[in-house]
C-alpha cells in the first residue's frame, strides 16, 4: 500500500456470530514496517471512502439492537418524493419539518 509493505492477518471466531446477521466476529491486523503510523489512518480512510461510495445515492435504514443502531436489510436507491402517493400538502409539511430538524439540532437535543 504507498509502496510500503503491509502485512494482513485476518482472524474469525467461530464461537461468536453476529445475532443481527449471523456472520462470525472477525478481526484484521494490519503490519508494517517502519514508525509511521500514518499508512494505517490513510489505509482507513480510504476504506470508509469505499464503503460510502457503494451506498451513496442510496436509503439506509437502520434498527436500534441493545444500544446501538445497526443497518437493516440493504441500502435501496433513492426514489422521487413525487412517486409517493400522498395527500396534497402533506410531502411539503413532511419536507419543511426535515428542513427544521435539520436547521435546529439544539432544539431537538434539548427534548
């Protein structure tokens, strides 16, 4: 990676499995030579910049497990607010209540 010499160690336990997906816990450990640790944020970083690239444009849900969120089924592409059957008026108030969420996170940290 950047001309540098990396070594990957890929572990799975396979006692432990994911409830949620029922995949088994796994760990990766990056080696390398030399003191600069830099390789591994830049190696991260272009990991995290992959995986958002597969889901842009995309609807990801999400369900609360204990106390985390984690994504529910797979990301589904984005479709018009105008291929939704609604009422008349109730996508504009559904739009300007995102649009004030979004503008006053205070408020809505507050309660």
């Amino acid at each position: 990676y950047g001309r540098k010499w990396i070594r990957v160690e890929r572990t799975r336990e396979k006692q432990m499995v994911d409830l949620h997906t029922g995949t088994p816990w796994e760990s990766v450990t990056f080696t390398a030579l030399g003191r600069d640790r830099q390789i591994f944020f830049n190696i991260l970083q272009e990991a995290r910049e992959l995986a958002l690239k597969q889901e842009e444009g995309r609807t990801v849900m999400y369900t609360a497990m204990g106390g985390e969120w984690r994504p529910f089924g797979f990301p589904r592409r984005r479709r018009p607010l105008s291929s939704v059957v609604l009422d008349e008026g109730v996508a504009e108030r559904i739009v300007d209540d995102v649009k004030d969420f979004i503008g006053n996170p205070k408020w809505y940290t507050d309660r």
